[in-house]
C-alpha cells in the first residue's frame, strides 16, 4: 500500500468497513480464528512457548473473555 497518497487512503477507510464489515466485526474475526489457533497450539507446542509468549496468550484471552462479557451483557439489557 506504499506510494498511496492520503485522499486514496482516506477511500480505503471509508470503504473497508462497508465492504468487509465495521472494525468491531473485523477484530471479532480475527479473534475467533486466533482462538481457533491457540487452542491448537496449546494442544500440541505449549511447552515450546517462551514465557513472555505464554503471557501474550493468556493477555489476548483476556481480552476476548472482557469483550464476550461485554456483548453478552449488552444482550441482556437489550432484552430487559
């Protein structure tokens, strides 16, 4: 994407969520697919994983468990 100029830049940005879906549906994708891989490594390769990997692991599930909390409660007010 090098040699871009900021107004083709700029259409990129606003066309990406519409195309591909918002930034929030975008993250959640990825997610999904990461936890889909850790749990294969976990599985198989934990032991070879470095400490400060492990961390970055546990760190990014977290951060999927506090965003699933935060939709489910969401959920849930919607419905009251």
């Amino acid at each position: 994407m090098s040699g871009g100029t900021l107004c083709e830049c700029a259409d990129l940005e606003r066309r990406i969520p519409d195309e591909a879906g918002s930034y929030g549906r975008q993250i959640g994708r990825i997610s999904d697919a990461l936890c889909v891989l850790i749990e294969k490594i976990e599985m198989s390769r934990l032991a070879e994983l470095t400490q400060e990997e492990r961390d970055a692991i546990d760190d990014f599930r977290f951060l999927v468990r506090q965003i699933r909390n935060v939709k489910r409660e969401a959920a849930d007010e919607e419905r009251r």
